[in-house]
C-alpha cells in the first residue's frame, strides 16, 4: 500500500468516527468534542479558570443590606466588620446580603467562588450619610410656629427652642414638620436633621416674629 493510500484511508476512519459523535444526538462542536484524526476524542469544559472579584455597591451607615453583581451561581462571601455573611448569586448577576445598620468606615470585604475557584477580594469602607437640608421654613403666629422642610429621608428633624427640644422624623420622601409654642419677638430658634450615626447639617435659626432664617 502506498504512503498516499494510508493517509486517506486514516482520514475516512477519522471522518466516520466524527460522524458517529454527531449522530448520538449533540454535535460535536455544541458537546466540546475536538477531533484530531492522529489523536483520540478529548473534552473541553469552556470554563475560564479565573473568576473576578465580584462588584460591590456604596454602603452607607443608613444601609441594612450589602448588594452587588457577581457570576451567575457564586457563593459571594461578605465580610462586615468581624462578621461573616454569605449569599447565591442570581441568575440576573445581582446578590444582597442583609446586615446590620453599621458605623462610618467599617471595613466591608467579599469574595466570590464558582466551581471550586475564588475570586480575589474587593473591598470598601461603609460611608456616612450625607445629612442635607434642602429648605427650611417657618410660619410663626400668636399660638404656634410650625417649622417644615425637607431634607434626607429617616433622618430626624431637631428643633430647640426655649430650652426645649422637639423632634419629627423626615418620611420617605423627605419631608418633615415640627410644631413648637409661638416665637416672639427676641425669641428664637435652631434646626437641623441628625442621622442615626449622630451625623448633623447645617443649623439653621428662626427669629420671631419676622421669620429671619440664618444659616449657620
């Protein structure tokens, strides 16, 4: 037999042996066969033996939950503090761990594993809440004075006035309103919004009965 007849009769058996891949029902191409007629069939996962940190959002002291996107199917492993949490990610890229509210400048860390590979770690530090006034008002009359505004949502509206302290929590949409006796000429009072990490704006003061407003 001649050199020439060897090689085709090679390349026929190899050609039947790819068919009877094919005919079993997966192609193989879409099974990850790869056929070398001089070698025998090998498998190929297509998995990357690498896996990226997975991606934190900001977490602020207002914050009772830890989120971020990862790998479809990781186990992310969060690290608050000195305390472990652990969630699945979901087949949308998105995860959330709840936790806590926690102080300014915790140390937040997590990490994410698929098929036995962890990824390095990100990490992030909790930021505080930025406490901001967006308007204060006063209506001042002979009986009361109601003192209204808004600011950011859950935190508490602080009015002193006459040595005394009145306090209204802003609702979600970042509105408040807190009634105190009347102001009279000479009398004054102050605000501002305080956070639950003890976190203040701005003060502003209210003189009766013209309504001054100064920004201290």
């Amino acid at each position: 037999m001649t050199k020439t007849n060897k090689v085709v009769k090679v390349a026929i058996a190899g050609a039947i042996a790819l068919s009877t891949l094919v005919s079993v029902g997966t192609s193989a191409s879409a099974a990850g066969y790869y056929y070398d007629f001089f070698s025998s069939p090998t498998y190929s996962s297509g998995y990357s033996t690498s896996v990226a940190a997975p991606s934190l959002y900001p977490v602020t002291t207002n914050d009772t939950f830890i989120e971020g996107s990862g790998m479809m199917g990781a186990t992310v492993n969060v690290k608050v503090g000195q305390t472990n949490y652990s969630a699945v990610v979901y087949s949308n890229g998105y995860f959330r761990i709840s936790i806590p509210k926690q102080s300014k400048d915790t140390l937040v860390s997590a990490t994410q594993t698929l098929r036995g590979v962890t990824s390095r770690t990100a990490t992030q530090l909790v930021a505080g809440v930025a406490v901001k006034p967006t308007l204060f008002n006063a209506s001042i009359n002979s009986t009361y004075t109601v003192i209204s505004g808004t600011g950011t949502p859950l935190t508490t509206a602080k009015v002193q006035a006459n040595g005394e302290t009145y306090t209204s929590t802003v609702d979600a949409d970042g509105k408040f309103s807190v009634t105190i006796p009347a102001l009279t000429i000479g009398q004054y009072a102050q605000a501002h919004l305080v956070a639950a990490n003890g976190e203040q704006s701005a003060t502003f003061y209210f003189y009766g009965p013209d309504n001054n407003r100064v920004v201290k």
